[in-house]
C-alpha cells in the first residue's frame, strides 16, 4: 500500500506518467458479431482452446464463479442478441409487464442426464436461485432486487413469474438466468465440479487449477433463435487453460497456443494485423464514487460539485484507456439497454474555485483551503487489482484538486482492502473503483440508494431524492420504454456529483483460426464456436 500527500511537483508527473499506461475493463454488455478474416474450410470434430485469466473454483451456475463458465452447460429461458434484442432459449415466447411474465417452453428439450425439462423443473431452479437463504452471489448478483415466486402449469407448459413490486426488466433477468436441472438441484454439491443443464456442453473434464473440458452434447437444438449443434465447424471439445498473464495470452494466440483470448491492455497492439479475428466489447471504466457518510466533507453537495467540474474529463479518459479517450458518456457501457449520452450535459461545470468560496472555504497562508478552522482534507483510494491504469487516474485527480488547495491522501491498496474501506470501516473520501459497466441500468439501484453496508450496498451513503423518484417511476414501466426516465435517474445523479465514470472504452476476444459472436454480457455464444483450418 502507498499513502502520500500530493504535491504541485508531483502533480505536474503525474500526468506524463499516468498517460503512458493501458488498461480496459472488462465487458459489461453486449458485444457485436464476428468473422474470420480468413475463409479457410473449418475443421470437424476439433478442439478449440480458450485462455481464461482465472480459475474456476466452481462450476455451479449461481456461485460467485461459475457464472463465466455457464454458458456452455446451461441454457436460459431467453436469449439476448449481440444487437441486444431478446430471442428464443427454453422459452419459445413469453409475455411481460412490469409485475409479471410468462414463459412458454421448447417441446422436446432434455437435461444432460437424459431426463426430460419440465416446466416444475423450470421453476424449482428459479426458486432455488432467488432465494436469499442460500446465499447464491452469482444468482442475486443477476436476478432483480425484488422479491418474486415462479409457478409451473405442466400441461400448458408454461412457467409464470410474479414480482412482489414493479420491476422494469424481469425477461432481462430472471429470464437469462441459467437453468439448473432436478439432478443439479438435489445434489447441490455436484455442481461444484460437474454439470447438470441443458446446454450444448457438458464438463467432462476438471482438474484443480485447470484445463477444464467441455464436450458437445449430439442432439441439442434450442440454442439461442433454435440453433443446434449440428453445424460444420462447431468443436467437439472446448478446452479452459488458466493464463493469467495477458502477454503470456498474446503469445500464445500468435503462435496457436490457444484459439481464443480476452486481451484488455497493451499486447492488443502486437496482435493488430496478424489475421486474428476480433471483437471489441465496449466497456465503461473507472466509475469514481464519493463518500458522503458519517459527516465526511463529501456530504456537502456544493463540495462534490466544485471538485468535479475542476477535472479534465478528457485528460482522466485518456490516461484511463492509454491514448486517444473518450470521457463516459453514462453509467453504462455505450451499448447496453437503455444508454444514452447525459453526463456531459448533466456534470458540474461551474467553476471550481469560485464555487467552493461561495460554499464558505479560504485559503489560508500555506495555500490550503480551511472552512471553520478545519482544512479540506481528502482520502483518495484506487487499487491496480482493479485496473492498472486506475491508480493513474486517481493521482491525475488528486493533482487537479491539490492545485485548488485540497489536501489529498493517495493511497493505492490491494483489492481486499479497497473492499474493506468501501464495505466495512468506510474509511475513504473517493474511490476510483472498476465497473464495466451493468448491461441493465436497474442494476446499479443498491449502489446508489438504499441502506449502507451491513443492510446494503451503498456504500458511499448517497441520497438523492431524485433518482430515487424516477427509479420508482422507471420500475414500473416495462422493458425498453422504461429508458427515457432510467436515463434521466441518472442525470440526477451527475447533477448532484454523486458519482463519476471516466471513461468509455472497449476489450478485446481474439481468436486463432477461430471465428465465433459475443452477446449478452460480453461472452461469447458456444454455437456460434467454428475452428478453421
């Protein structure tokens, strides 16, 4: 951990140094379609080897860490394109409100083990999933923050879904939910190295620390739109190594090491022209929150507001992505449902040192601004486990508001300790924290309103009357006509400087004599897998 003081010297490198660095979240929303940028004839039956930069502790659809993986052994009721359009999964149509929905199933669609998915079965996982008692983080992390009960009616084959409240985006999300299977819901524990979906995959090989084996399932037809596993090209094995290093990533798609990487920092300009297929999912990066809790000197709006229209937004924007950035233009990323460009609009933009003078703050003879006899002291954090470029922006802050007088603590911690101060002691003023961005606007509502760590999530004590109106008014309005007021939630936000994303930016999947598309929350579609010769 280092703590320092910034001073008006320090300030001036900073951004020389910061400008050099390069780092891109990770993907958020969906991503666009892809093709080879060779026609080579594809190869039957073969394997495709993916680079994951971490390990899966388990493979269970609703844990904390099996949900990057679920995709290739569990299918959803609904699919979401790569255009962001809702399509066909188990779920051959459905009806929506903003209380309720209805899924109609597949004919025909069976678990890996054999057995028949029923409508029962459908909503006994839902269930499983939705409730808090067993404490599933990657469930609830996906699933709305309202209570709801799913029924089955066996003989129309439907599944129906009510909310306790109002819920704009109910298909969204308990509709993408990966489906577990009877067998995976009587033996939990199963699932922590094994499979048990319907999906076009089963695990079939694990191993501690990696490579983890999928092998494709013969018959499967109910993939996203009805697509199957019988076209030519698709792998007949799917291989998960462990890479964590980027560069190690980079090399190994240049010599064919591997067939598919996610590569976000600076080796994407060493595979730029090498007849790698790619594709880029745009990402938000560096969402900054201030601490307005507990009579921290953040809780006075006029403060916040005067310290964020002090920042160069295209300065933070291009440190945070190394070049040529492009300040966030909203809380998610550009093409997630319902984006749209209202933070420039909608910041602070008055000028800063007249601002915090109007709000009662002098500088004293050292050149420091005191109110009351107290100085301005902020705590500013940021962690490189997050995003290396994120301490950079963090120090091109702390240099702007050193230069109007501020005291700045820069302190760049571990991950672990950042989520301390954020979820525990609340030690800190600003964070410069990593998001990339939820596909869905409701997502972000137990981070800026509600109650503060142990009851909730917001964990900067935000409370914007405002938002809170339009986000009751969104919510009962369904789907995409929701998005005027979920936008106008969050220039209430910008408005009153509760939060701060710097930069808009993308990631990148690469693929070795593979062509494949991405969709809903940046991954990639395991049918749409083809290996070339």
């Amino acid at each position: 951990m280092r703590r320092r003081t910034v001073s008006s010297a320090t300030a001036r490198s900073a951004v020389v140094a910061s400008a050099a660095a390069v780092s891109v979240g990770l993907a958020g929303c969906d991503g666009a379609g892809v093709k080879s940028s060779t026609r080579s004839p594809v190869v039957v039956d073969g394997t495709v080897k993916v680079a994951a930069a971490s390990e899966t502790t388990s493979f269970n659809p609703y844990s904390q860490f099996g949900t990057g993986v679920a995709r290739y052994a569990y299918d959803s009721l609904v699919n979401v394109s790569p255009r962001g359009e809702l399509v066909s999964g188990l779920a051959r149509k459905w009806r929506t409100t903003a209380t309720s929905a209805t899924f109609t199933l597949r004919r025909g669609v069976t678990c890996s083990d054999g057995t028949a998915l029923t409508a029962s079965a459908v909503a006994r996982s839902l269930t499983y999933a939705g409730d808090p008692r067993n404490r599933l983080v990657g469930a609830q992390a996906a699933l709305p923050g309202v209570p709801f009960t799913a029924t089955a009616d066996g003989a129309a084959g439907t599944v129906a879904v009510r909310m306790s409240s109002p819920y704009s985006f109910i298909t969204r999300t308990i509709g993408v939910l990966p489906v577990v299977c009877p067998g995976g819901l009587a033996h939990p524990r199963s699932l922590e190295r094994g499979t048990n979906g319907t999906g076009p995959y089963v695990l079939s090989g694990y191993r501690s620390g990696g490579p983890y084996v999928f092998t494709v399932r013969k018959g499967y037809a109910w993939g996203p739109g009805g697509v199957s596993n019988e076209a030519p090209g698709q792998p007949a094995k799917i291989v998960i190594s462990v890479v964590p290093q980027e560069s190690t990533a980079a090399n190994l798609l240049l010599t064919g090491g591997v067939n598919m990487a996610k590569v976000t920092g600076p080796d994407r300009a060493r595979l730029a022209g090498r007849g790698l297929a790619t594709a880029e999912v745009p990402t938000m990066v560096g969402l900054t929150f201030f601490n307005q809790r507990g009579g921290r000197p953040l809780g006075d709006p006029a403060v916040r507001r005067a310290l964020v229209a002090a920042l160069d937004r295209k300065g933070l924007a291009n440190v945070a992505v190394g070049g040529s950035g492009t300040p966030a233009t909203g809380l998610t990323a550009t093409n997630a449902v319902c984006h749209a460009d209202v933070a420039a609009a909608s910041l602070p933009a008055r000028h800063a040192a007249r601002a915090l003078r109007s709000a009662g703050w002098r500088k004293d003879a050292d050149g420091r601004l005191t109110k009351d006899g107290r100085p301005l002291r902020l705590r500013l954090l940021s962690s490189p486990d997050l995003g290396s470029t994120l301490p950079s922006v963090a120090e091109l802050m702390a240099a702007t508001w050193t230069a109007l007088g501020v005291q700045v603590e820069l302190v760049s911690e571990s991950l672990n300790a950042l989520v301390k101060a954020m979820y525990q002691d609340g030690n800190f003023d600003v964070v410069v924290g990593s998001s990339p961005g939820p596909p869905l606007p409701s997502e972000l509502i137990r981070y800026f309103s509600g109650p503060p760590p142990d009851k909730g999530l917001n964990f900067a004590g935000i409370d914007n009357p405002e938002y809170r109106r339009l986000v009751a008014r969104a919510l009962r309005q369904a789907d995409k006509d929701s998005c005027r007021t979920w936008n106008e939630a969050a220039a209430a936000l910008f408005r009153s400087a509760d939060a701060l994303p710097i930069a808009d930016g993308t990631s990148v999947i690469y693929g070795y004599r593979t062509t494949f598309v991405v969709g809903f929350g940046g991954q990639i579609v395991p049918t749409s897998i083809r290996l070339h010769r």
